[in-house]
C-alpha cells in the first residue's frame, strides 16, 4: 500500500504468459491516461513485456513493480529468484540468447530508457530496476 | 514468490489465524448457547437481507431462498461444531465458489458475517458465560470467523481472476477472423496483444486458409496493436516466412509511428518484412503483386 498518492506503486505476479499480458495491458492504458502520449505508453508496455517475458522464460516466476513518481518518471522493477545471468556483459550484447531467440529485449530496454541497473547473482536470482524520465512540455 | 492458500495444510492455516484448540473449545461452548437458537438466527438475519437489492435479485425464488436458508443453518452449526480439519477448509471453498458462481460480491458477504456475528454476540447471547470467559469466546469466534472468510475470499478472487482470463482469452480466440478480401487476397486484422499463443492460432489458421484459397497476399493489419515486443517481432517474421514458403507473400500494415520507433530502438532488422504505414499502402501493394491495378 503506497500512502503518497502522488506516486502509486503496481505490483503484478508474473508466473505466466497471462500474468504477462495483463501487466502489459494494464501499464498501456494507465500511462494512456496520465500523460495521453501512446509513444511514451507503447515504450513503457514494450520494456515490460520483455522484462517479464524474461522472468517467466528463464525464472519461471517472479514479481514486477511499476513505479509512477509524481508525473515526473517511471520506475520497472523486475525481481525474480531464478537462475541469475552468468555472463552481464554478453547477456546485454545484441542479439544473445540462451534460448535461441532474438536476444534483443535486454539491450533494447536499455535503448529505450534513461536508467537501467542491473543485479544478478547465479541460483539467486535477477533484479533489473528501469527508470524513464518525463519529459512534460 | 508463489503463495497459495490452496497448498496449505489446515494446520498451517489455523497457525496463520493464531487458531489453537482452546480457541475451539471456547466456540464449542458459545455453541451450546447458539445452536439451539438457529432458527431464531435465521429470522433475523433473513430480516436483514430483505433490505439489500442485491439478495433481492437472487433468492427471487421462494426455492432458492429456502435451500440458501437451510445450508446457511449448516454452516453455522458445523461452525460451532468447530470440528476443523479438511473436511471443514472444504466446506468453505464450496462456499467461496458458490459466491463467485452466483455472482454474491465480497462486500455483500462481509456484511453479512458482520451482521451474523452481531447477532451472535449481542442478540441471541443469554448471558450465560463469566465475563472472562465471555471475551475469550468472542476472540475464538471472531478468529475463526476469520479463518473462514480467508478461505472464502481465497477461492472467490481465484475463481474471479480466472473466469477474467478465459473471457479475455476466449475473446483473443475468435479474434481471427481471416476473410478473403479479394480474388488471391486474405486479409486478417489483428487487435489487442500478440503472444505466443496467439501468433500460433494466427499461423495455424492462415496457413490452412492460404491451402484452401491459394491466395497469393496476405494482408497482416496491426493497427489495433499496442505492443509489439522482441517475442511479437520474432513471431511475425516466422508468420510471414511461413506463409512464403506457401507461395504467399505477406504484407504487415498498419505500423503506428510509436510501433515504428520501439522497433528500431528494440534493434530488430525489418529488412525481410514487406511493412507499410497504413492499410491502403499494402492494398495496392498487394493489388500489383496479384497484377491488378487499381485507380
Ligand atoms: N531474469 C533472467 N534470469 C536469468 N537469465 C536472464 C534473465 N533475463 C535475461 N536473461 C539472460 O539474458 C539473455 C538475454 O536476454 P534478452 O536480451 O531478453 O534476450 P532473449 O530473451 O531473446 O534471450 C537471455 O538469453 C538469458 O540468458
Ligand atoms: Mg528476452
């Protein structure tokens, strides 16, 4: 429960590909709302769904926690305790996959946000922490 | 984390509600007082409900009302019974799932234990009991009653959440509607969000249309998508090889300028994908391949 309604905070199980969608669909039409700018939503959406695609592909489960900071930025936090990512550098490398497909979410988030921190341990898990700046005209 | 209620043992349960066995003998003994006077709840509590439009819409039917009275009499006696063990948990999810099934909201059930337990404690109790040993009956009764409410609300919000998922998945499903626009020409509109599911059903079902039709374009409208992650992109190209290995060219319309820009930023080479801004690029795109020519 966020007691500063300024900045509510979501937080959405992703145990499935259903977990994953509606957390999508949810971000997509909350950002629509506040700030009306489908290029800022469908960004916002897109880092989402990676990031959780990434949990329930590799994790199996995990937590995710959008963060809207008084119209001023949006923080993802994706936290899950599965295997944790052996190799940073080479998993943030276009086109690298442990599982044979694109390879291309990791450093595409990082292309469409302005923070990006990552924390991985091997068998403890991964946390990736996002944040997009507004840019309100 | 995964929690489910539904794994826990019963024991676990009356741990999380700080539910011991001398919580129970305490509701067996305001039991004494209770169970005798049911029927005497029943009236009253049914006097409550008349008020609420709710219950009014539902137990329309002198039947129905009759068999929700009886089985709510059930209930409080096997609650004062207080005999819990999985047969009791059981009991309890029955109940959540014929709330959920009916449509009984979560805020109609709480007050109606609110009332039930008001009707316990001060309008049927006879003063029978030691103050002290009063306030520790109450504190039983309401921990079970929590207990309870745990369980029913537990099962009432799964089943919720997952008659949710299906509505939107059944609505995913008999969103591909793949109509044969022209001689050679299938089109399919595509709304909502693609995932891996649905691009299979997508793929499935233009490919036996492309087998039946022999259509030579297929025309893919994304201008209901709102995302388009790496997976989606991944799915659409495998679509678009599929389909020209039948002999069909695919062509992917509708790209919204903000589709367009987490594409490129997403770093995923387009030059294998036949794209256009809007569907009338791709309809006359499509015309030329079928060599026809429109003015
Ligand atoms: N949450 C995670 N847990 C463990 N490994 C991960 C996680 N997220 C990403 N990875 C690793 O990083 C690699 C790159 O991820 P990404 O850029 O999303 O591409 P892809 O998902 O297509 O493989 C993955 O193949 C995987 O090895
Ligand atoms: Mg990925």
């Amino acid at each position: 429960m966020d007691a500063n309604l300024d900045s509510p905070s979501e937080r959405f199980d992703i145990n499935n590909e259903d977990d994953v969608r509606g957390a999508v669909m949810l971000s997509y039409s909350e950002i629509m709302s506040r700030f009306n700018d489908a290029g800022l939503a469908t960004q916002i959406a897109t880092c989402i769904s990676e990031l959780a695609m990434n949990i329930v592909k590799y994790a199996q489960y995990g937590e995710l926690y959008i963060h809207y900071q008084s119209n001023y930025s949006i923080e993802i936090i994706a936290e899950d305790r599965g295997p944790g990512i052996a190799n940073i550098e080479q998993a943030m490398q276009d086109h690298f996959s442990s599982k044979g497909t694109l390879g291309l979410g990791l450093p595409g988030v990082k292309r469409m946000v302005d923070e990006f921190e990552i924390q991985s341990q091997i068998n403890h898990g991964t946390r990736i922490r996002v944040k997009k700046w507004i840019n309100q005209y | 984390m995964q929690t489910d209620l539904r794994e826990m043992k019963t024991s676990g349960l009356m741990k999380m509600h700080d539910l011991d066995e001398s919580d129970l003998v305490m509701v067996r003994k305001y039991g004494t007082i209770i169970s005798p006077k049911l029927e005497e709840y029943a009236v009253l509590f049914y006097e409550w409900i008349a008020e609420l439009p709710e219950y009014q819409v539902l137990f329309s039917n002198p039947e129905v009302m009759g068999r929700a009275r009886s089985e709510q009499i059930n209930y409080w006696r096997s609650f004062f019974n207080a005999r819990v063990d999985d047969n009791y948990v059981q009991e309890r999810r029955k109940i959540g799932e014929v709330h959920a099934r009916v449509g009984l909201s979560l805020p109609s059930y709480f007050a109606a234990m609110n009332v039930s337990f008001i009707i316990f404690t001060k309008k049927l109790y006879d003063g029978g009991l030691y103050s002290e040993e009063y306030s520790s009956a109450i504190s039983a009764l309401t921990k079970l009653m929590h207990f309870d409410i745990t369980i029913v609300v537990e099962t009432y919000s799964r089943l919720i959440n997952e008659r949710i998922s299906k509505q939107s998945k059944a609505l995913m499903e008999m969103s591909t509607p793949v109509t044969q626009i022209w001689q050679d020409i299938l089109m399919l509109p595509v709304v909502g969000i693609i995932d891996s599911k649905r691009a299979q059903d997508i793929m499935m079902t233009i490919l036996s249309r492309i087998g039946e039709t022999r259509a030579k374009v297929f025309i893919m409208d994304i201008s209901g998508v709102a995302v388009v992650d790496s997976a989606v992109a991944n799915h659409l190209f495998k679509i678009t090889k599929s389909t020209g290995l039948m002999g069909c060219v695919s062509l992917i319309s509708g790209i919204s300028p903000a589709i367009a820009q987490t594409i490129v930023n997403l770093g995923i080479n387009v030059d294998e994908v036949n794209s256009t801004a809007t569907l009338r690029d791709a309809l006359e795109q499509a015309f030329k391949i079928i060599g026809r020519t429109v003015t």
